[in-house]
C-alpha cells in the first residue's frame, strides 16, 4: 500500500490547476467557454472573474495570467465568438458547390448557427450596447471576419459569371441581409414570443423559417427566369 493511502485512507487526487503547466491551450479554451456563458449570461459588467474562475477549477490569477484583465478576457471572448462562426463556414467547402447551392448552403448554416448558439448573439448584442468599444481595441478582429465578406464575393462572382445571379448586388450588402434575417430569429425571440406568441419557436416552424429565409436571399439575387426555374421547381416539388 502506498504511504499517501496509508496516511489519508484515501488515494491521492491530482490537482486540477496543475493541468495549465501540461497543456495551457486547453486552460485558455476552458476559460473562454465559461466566460462566454457568463458573460453572455451577465453582461460584461455583471459577470465575475472569481466565479468562471471556480467553474473552471483555475484561480483568478491564472486568468489574468493568460488576458491580463477583464476587459482583455471579455476581448478574448469576442474574437473567439466570432472565429467560431467563421471556422465553421470555412468547413462548409463551398468553392466545390455551384452558385445556387453554395449560396443556400451558406445561408442555411447561418441561420442554423445563430438559432443554436445563442450565446453568440447575446455577446454581439452586448458588445454593440457597448457602441463596439471593445473591438475598437482588437488587433485581429477584422481578420477573423475578412473572409466573411470575402467568401460571398466569391460565390456571387460565380453566379454572375454562369448567368444566375443579377448585377449591381454588394456582396457587403448581401452578408448583411443573411445577418439580419439570421441574427433576429434569436435576438428579439423573448420580446417576440410575448407579444406575438411563440408559434414560430417550434422545430417545425424553425425548420420552415430556415427554408424561407434562404428563399428569401435566392429570390434577391437570382435573375427572374432563373428563380421561376429553381425555387419554382422546388415549392412545386
């Protein structure tokens, strides 16, 4: 029997704040995914560092170690936000879709990613309460979401060169109609639901509202005969 059993009657526990000297990387998304749920939770002021501390198992000490203070951790939050939306639409693989296809399947997965992590928009809304103040001071923000823009612009120039799509759309202009269609399914869902009622939460209904709104981005940019031919053919279906 080892000494430390004989001297406790239990065997020893490790201490899980030893774990930062073995793999920092996985401290620092450990404590970005709490701060993100009580942050979005609280609010940047009502969120408090020694409680994501205890829900992390770390000290407060550490997390200033790695974001050097609250606001720099809030940032860190933000810019982590962001990547994930982005990250996941570079997985979508859309160069390898024609047009249509890769502009429905990036709408679909925006609107699919807002409705299921809410989080997310509960950080962008707390951000712009903020008039943006926090991101004024990230130096890789507008890298993270360059290629937002970037990967419209392809599949639009895509379009118009096959004869789909109409000219004179901003592919800035575009992103910003699947961000507004996707971002208010979430964002104003409480406000909504009890003023309007909340038939449009079901899974049905969302499931119906996915369709819609990628309808609703097709009809925009597709040329007349072109959205008689495929959205036509697909409600008739």
């Amino acid at each position: 029997m080892k000494n430390s059993e004989v001297e406790t009657g239990s065997p020893v526990k490790a201490n899980p704040r030893q774990g930062w000297k073995q793999n920092p990387e996985s401290v620092k998304a450990d404590i970005l995914r709490v701060a993100t749920k009580e942050i979005s939770d609280y609010g940047l002021s009502g969120s408090r560092i020694n409680v994501i501390a205890a829900k992390c198992k770390t000290s407060k000490r550490m997390i200033y170690y790695y974001f050097g203070d609250k606001e720099g951790l809030y940032r860190a939050v933000l810019e982590a936000t962001y990547r994930s939306i982005r990250e996941g639409e570079k997985d979508l693989y859309l160069d390898h879709l024609p047009p249509i296809e890769a502009m429905e399947s990036l709408v679909e997965f925006t609107f699919r990613h807002h409705r299921r992590h809410p989080d997310f928009i509960r950080i962008i809304m707390i951000e712009n309460i903020h008039q943006g103040e926090y991101l004024k001071h990230s130096d890789t923000i507008k890298e993270v979401n360059a290629p937002a823009i970037n990967r419209v612009e392809v599949i639009y120039r895509r379009g118009l060169e096959a004869g789909y799509f109409r000219e004179g759309i901003s592919p800035l202009e575009l992103h910003w109609f699947i961000s507004a269609l996707s971002f208010f399914n979430v964002s104003n869902r409480a406000s909504f639901s009890l003023v309007f009622g909340d038939s449009l939460n079901s899974e049905e209904s969302q499931e119906l509202l996915t369709t819609h709104v990628k309808e609703m981005i097709l009809r925009f940019i597709l040329k007349p005969e072109h959205t008689c031919k495929y959205i036509g053919v697909r409600l008739t279906a």
